[in-house]
C-alpha cells in the first residue's frame, strides 16, 4: 500500500557517511562483458594480456592516492582516500555505479573512465553533481568541447591530434587514399568522422568508411567486397584492442591482410590471439598510439615516477611487470589523479585562515540532488594546471578539455623476432611538429 504522505527523494537526506575526502575511478577491465566465443577463450594468455591496461591503469590511480597520503597532503586534516568501481562498457551500468559511489562517500572528483562512450555519460554526470572529470584514456574528439563538457580535462591526446598526426603521416609518404574501418560508438565514430574531415580539407580521398558493429562483433555488409573493390589499398583500422583481434581475424582469413593491403590500427594487440600461420601477413602492420614522454625523450618527472612504482611494489607487487612494461595509460592515469589531488590540495590550502571546512557536499538519497559545493573553485584550479607529470608535460586551460603540450605518438610497424612478432617503433611525433626517426 503506498505512502499517503510520500517524501519526495529529493528531499530525502542520505545517511551519515564517512567526512574522509574521496576521489572516484571508474576502470574498465574488459570491453565488452560478454566476449565472442570466437574471441580469447581459446587463448586464455590473450585475455590477460589484454586485461594489462586495467591492472596497470588501477595501480597507478592507487599510487597516486597512497602517494599523497605518504607525502601527508590533508584535506582538512585528513588523508584522501578513494573509492574505484570496475565497468564493462555499458554506460548505463558506469552510470549506477557512480551514483551508487556518491551516495556513499564524499566524492570530489572522479578520475576515467576508460572509454569514450562512458565518459560522455560520466561528465555530464558529474557536471550536474559538481564534480571534475579528468579521463585517462577516452579519446573522442567531442569531447573537447568545453561547452558542452566544462568539467572534464583528458591527460592522454585527443583523436583530433591523432588525425593530424595521421595526415602528416600520410603525407610524408605521398599516400593519396584510404578506407577507415571503426566501431561504432563515441570512441570509433568521433575519430572516424575527424580523420575524413582532415583529410578530405587536404585531398587525400577516403574511399570507404566501414563501420564494425560492436553489439553484433561483426562488420555491417562484407569486409571483402568492400575492400577488394576499392581503388586504395590503405585501411585505417580504428577500434579497441578486442575488437581489433576480431577484425583482423576476418581479414586474414579472407587474405585481406599482407603485401596486397598496408593496415594502421591504432589499439595495440597480442600477437598470441592469432594462429600462427598468420604471422607472415602481418609483418609490416603499423600501430599509431600515443605515448609517453620518455619513449620520445621529451621531460618527464622521474622521481614522481620512481615514488609511484614503490608503492605499486609495495602494496601489489605481484602485478608489477617491472618499470619497461608498464602500460602508457597507467601513467596517464596517474597524472589524472594527480593533477586532481594537487587542485585540491591547493583548493585547501588557500583557505587555511579559514576556520570552516574547504569542502562541503549537499548529499540527499537520491544521488542526482547531491552536491559538491567547491566546485567551481576546483574547476577554476584545474584549468590552470600546470606540472611535470610521470607521464611528460601536464598543462590545462580553461578552453577547451585536451591538454595543450605533451602530446606524442610513435608509428610502430610489425616485425619477425626470435621470440615472434614485436611492435618496433620506426617513427615519432610531437604535436604539433611532425613525424622524424627516432
């Protein structure tokens, strides 16, 4: 029987919860929660491998944290502590897990998440919530609006950098064609539709763009027809690691993938997906991927790193994979929550005459009424962000969300080792300059 007198939730005040500042991290450990059985089942060393980034990224978010809690940075008199939540993809789950975060600790400031399409549904979030949004790995070139997305700052490079990079590199070899093959979501079809935009301003003719369907893990129409039809020969692959594997799967076993077509993929892949057989065609593959800046000997801060990679060893030294192993997206990550604890620390510590608290939170039950009132101070510091990261130069503006130095890529191409096949970096690029040998 309902309520005759129902209190609005509104208006219902959440229970007491822990006064220890938070700062909140959505990670993404796999895609897709439930993987074509073609995929990785069968390889179950390929599932791991793909499984690294999130280890990784989530070690490094922890480092950050503990980090500044051995450095004894307080906010009013406390240690920050965290609060992270696993996602697989679904934005409406990402989305749960976050209200359920808020409802339950005072959150200031959320770090991710991984990928694009959740971090369009997150930031909005969090604007409404007051609450800053640093992603360490979500690409979209939409979200570099910052009208639209006034509360989200990304330390890895945008998609509109990587389609520059890319035209200069099609530039310097005189390419004058392309198909684009991407899966169609915020991630695949907002770089998709900024790499035809450039190339088609600079001549350079995209002669098909194939979309993969991530809900269905297979390509709308026939990968084949498409590109044995086409007058290029270059297919610009844009699509995350799992459906990457997938993708060239089909291509190889339809003799797509070799001396008669030059693939650019921008997500690494494992090698120990495929049979072996295949390992021929794809020698010579390129991978484009942002990286750090100790990969292009640019400045990095190596005693933060150095500080974060002991307490990694410290607290999980089991998944430690040793300093030239760790994935360029934990370090991104760091910088993330980095960049967002020393906003608040010195959100703080401008008000330290001031006998109230430097933060305070309006929290109701229901987690859209809830409320982070220092935001528009915070905001206001981390616009102006400025740091030697672990993972190179960190710099916010007010603006627009990308940041504005540090942003590099190396062109990897596919070669024959005695241990297999290995990703060898032939070529580097610093924004805005151009691509040069290493």
């Amino acid at each position: 029987m309902p309520n005759p007198n129902p209190i609005p939730q509104s208006q219902t005040k959440s229970k007491s919860k822990s006064q220890i500042p938070n700062i909140g991290t959505n990670l993404t450990p796999t895609p897709n929660p439930n993987p074509n059985p073609k995929d990785l089942v069968t390889n179950p060393k390929s599932l791991q491998d793909l499984l690294h980034p999130y280890i990784h990224a989530r070690a490094m978010f922890k480092s950050a944290v503990l980090l500044s809690n051995q450095y004894n940075i307080t906010i009013d008199g406390k240690l920050i502590g965290w609060k992270d939540r696993l996602t697989n993809g679904d934005v409406i789950e990402v989305l749960s897990d976050t209200c359920l975060s808020v409802s339950q600790s005072n959150i200031v400031g959320i770090v991710g998440p991984e990928l694009s399409r959740e971090t369009v549904v997150i930031s909005s979030f969090g604007k409404k919530l007051g609450l800053p949004v640093i992603s360490y790995a979500a690409t979209d070139p939409d979200l570099a609006d910052v009208t639209t997305y006034p509360n989200l700052y990304r330390t890895v490079p945008s998609d509109n950098t990587a389609a520059s990079a890319l035209l200069k590199l099609f530039n310097r070899f005189n390419w004058k064609s392309c198909l684009i093959i991407y899966q169609n979501d915020a991630f695949g079809s907002g770089a998709a539709k900024t790499i035809n935009d450039v190339f088609n301003v600079s001549g350079i003719r995209v002669a098909q763009m194939i979309i993969y369907d991530i809900a269905k893990n297979s390509i709308r129409g026939d990968m084949r027809t498409y590109l044995v039809n086409s007058p290029s020969r270059i297919v610009i692959l844009w699509a995350e690691s799992i459906y990457t594997s997938l993708i060239l799967k089909d291509a190889l076993d339809s003799n797509l993938v070799g001396p008669f077509f030059t693939w650019i993929i921008n997500s690494k892949i494992s090698f120990n997906s495929f049979d072996k057989k295949y390992h021929q065609n794809l020698i010579g593959m390129l991978l484009i991927e942002p990286v750090i800046g100790s990969v292009v000997n640019a400045p990095y801060n190596i005693e933060l790193l150095h500080a974060a990679y002991n307490i990694w060893q410290k607290y999980e030294n089991e998944t430690y994979p040793g300093s030239t192993n760790v994935d360029y997206y934990a370090l991104f990550a760091f910088d993330a929550t980095w960049a967002l604890i020393k906003s608040l620390e010195k959100l703080c510590s401008s008000k330290i005459n001031n006998s109230s608290s430097c933060l305070s939170f309006h929290s109701f039950s229901f987690c859209f009424d809830s409320r982070f009132n220092q935001y528009d101070s915070l905001l206001s510091i981390l616009a102006r962000t400025n740091f030697l990261g672990v993972s190179g130069s960190i710099e916010f503006s007010e603006n627009v969300t990308d940041q504005i130095s540090g942003s590099y890529y190396s062109l990897k191409n596919v070669q024959p080792s005695v241990d297999g096949l290995n990703f060898v970096s032939v070529l580097e690029y610093f924004d805005p300059g151009n691509w040069r040998v290493p």
